[in-house]
C-alpha cells in the first residue's frame, strides 16, 4: 500500500511536465537554416554611348545569406547572372541563289526576343541545372525562348531558324555567354562580370542573378541598367525619331552638298 502511494504521488509530480513536453512536441519546430537569400549590386546604373565607345565591362557584387557552409565549400552553391537588353520583334532571313541572283526567298520572325544577352555564371550553365529548368527561366543562349509570329510553312524549319538567329547575335557580339565569369571571394561575396559590346542597343537593360544550390532553383534579383546616347548621338537619333520627314530632308541635302562639294575638288582642269 505504501508503494502504491509512492507511485501515485510520482505520477502527480510529473504530469505536468508530460503535460509541458507534450505541448511542445506539438509545436511546430523552426528550421534551424533558414532559406537562402541574395542581394545584388551594380558598379553603375548607367552606360553612356559616345562617339568613341568600344564597349565596357559591367560588374555586379552580390551578397548571400543563410547558406550551409560545407555545402558551399564543396561547390554546391552556383550563381547565374545575365543582363537582358531591351525586348523587340526580330526577323530572321534566308537567301537562296536565284538563276544567279542571291535573295531572300523564306524569313521567320520572333517574338519578345532580347536585343542583346551576356550571361556569366561559376560554371556552365548545363551542368548547374537540368535542361527543363535553364528552359522555363529562360538562363543561357541556347535556352532563350524563340517563340515565331505568325509563321506559315513547313514546321521544320523553325530549328533551323532559331539556330541561325543565335548563330548571328553571338557572331555579331550581341549575345555572350563566360561559363566563368562568376567567382566568389569570400564565403558570402561574390562577383561577376558583364561585357557590353560596343554596338549595344539604347534603352533599359536588365540585370538577373540567378541562385542555384545543388542544381535546385533558390531565388533571383533583377535590377535595371539605363544605356543611353550622348552627345551628337544623341541629338541625331532624336532627330530621326522625333522630326523623321524634316532629318530626311536634312540628309538629302547634305548628300547632295557634300557630293557636289567633293566633285569640285577633285575635278581635272
């Protein structure tokens, strides 16, 4: 009977801490990590077009938060980082020999396309992700959508001409892509560097960093980046745009002069 006493003044003593511990196991639990995060930065908001411009090198400073440090040693975390230029409709060409004569016999167009793409990333842009992921973000070169406007004709041809469009933008500078052009240099910073070509279109470009851990998708920034004309750039393209029959008869004139004025120093006596 004792015993049995015993036992029950136990059980009343430690009922409430069951009690406690109950309550806290239904509680839900905070991760002891919390998810990644990312910010960016540029060295500059805006690029200046002048007379002598032969293109720049964009750099972005970013910043992460919450990683694993043992994944981040061991190469698990990877950064993309991409400048997008303006968006347009863009047409692409065929020429084909024609009893002798080269013209252009078939055209595609594609829709919202970027004028101008430089991607740099900690290594290439396949071996961070699986394909269908680069492809729904649109992130790499190859993986920007080409979406044709209008096309009537033989659906096989589409191929060939989206690999045609990528093949001129990156001949003509326009798209660029350095699988290395992303390095940390600390646990937390990085840096990545963009290559603005020299013909880079005017308008508001924009500027993507892209977190990537262990080939999962973790988060983007986005910023803008301004690219306008200066000088007598400047003045010319407004001229064009804003007063187009009045800078076509300006330029017809001057064609004229400056053709008549070059005959008559070069006239033999």
């Amino acid at each position: 009977m004792r015993r049995f006493g015993l036992l029950l003044a136990a059980s009343l003593l430690l009922a409430p801490l069951v009690a406690n511990a109950q309550v806290l196991l239904d509680q839900p639990t905070t991760s002891t990590t919390a998810r990644e995060t990312m910010e960016i930065g540029t060295s500059t908001s805006e690029i200046a077009i002048t007379s002598d411009f032969t293109g720049a090198d964009l750099t972005i400073f970013g910043a992460l938060s919450n990683t694993d440090q043992l994944l981040l040693a061991i190469g698990q975390y990877d950064i993309v980082v991409v400048l997008e230029g303006p968006r347009e409709n863009a047409t692409v060409r065929k020429k084909e020999r024609v009893f002798g004569i080269w013209v252009n016999t078939r055209s595609m167009t594609f829709e919202h396309v970027p004028e101008a793409y430089s991607l740099s990333s900690t290594r290439a842009v396949d071996n961070i992700t699986a394909p269908l992921e680069l492809s729904d973000r649109g992130i790499g070169i190859d993986h920007i959508p080409l979406a044709p406007v209008g096309f009537v004709g033989n659906i096989a041809d589409v191929p060939e001409f989206r690999q045609a469009f990528r093949r001129l933008q990156t001949a003509g500078g326009l798209y660029e892509s350095d699988p290395a052009g992303v390095r940390f240099v600390s646990s937390s910073l990085f840096k990545a560097t963009l290559r603005i070509p020299a013909d880079v279109p005017n308008g508001v470009h924009t500027v993507r960093a892209y977190l990537f851990k262990s080939g999962k998708f973790i988060g983007e920034k986005a910023l803008p980046l301004r690219v306008i004309k200066t000088g007598i750039e400047q003045m010319i393209t407004d001229a064009a745009h804003q007063q187009p029959i009045t800078y076509g008869v300006f330029s017809v004139l001057l064609a004229l002069v400056t053709g008549w004025g070059a005959s008559l120093m070069f006239r033999k006596n």
